[in-house]
C-alpha cells in the first residue's frame, strides 16, 4: 500500500469517526435518550441512558462498518478482521 493511499485511508477514517460524533449528538439533540430515560424510574435512569445510547449507536455504526469496509477495498487495504476467524470457517 503506498503512501498516498495510507493517507486517503486515514482521512476516511477520520470523516467516518465525525460522522459517529455527529450521529450522536443529532440523537441526543433530537431527544431520543431524553425520551429513552423518561420511560424509567428515577433509581434506573443510568442504565437506560447507557441502553439508549447503544440502540441510538447501533445504525451508526454499521454504517461506519459498511464504510470502512467499502474504503479498504477500493484503497486496496489489506488487514485481517477478528470476526474472519469465527465466520469464515
């Protein structure tokens, strides 16, 4: 891999990670964990909030995934995944 595609793959990267962050903060500007925590008492509010963010997170980052996964093949990256081992039998 040459050094111009190293440097196009880390800018990708980089555009998908502020793409998460915004994610996050269009949800939380939305109200989607406001509402997520309004359905739980006072005592489990916590833990809701952390469910809420994963539920909100997941779209995200399967996108993200579908991203990468789409960048590396057209940048010609190679790597190894760890989920290869276990579903590529």
């Amino acid at each position: 891999m040459g050094k111009h595609h190293k440097l196009l793959h880390h800018l990708g990267v980089a555009v998908g990670f502020i793409f998460l962050i915004t994610w996050f903060y269009l949800g939380r500007s939305f109200g989607f964990l406001d509402w997520a925590v309004s359905f739980a008492p006072a005592s489990h509010a916590g833990a809701v909030l952390m469910l809420a963010i994963m539920v909100m997170m997941i779209p995200a980052f399967l996108l993200w995934k579908y991203m990468n996964r789409w960048l590396e093949k057209k940048l010609n990256v190679t790597g190894k995944y760890y989920e290869d081992d276990v579903y590529k039998k």
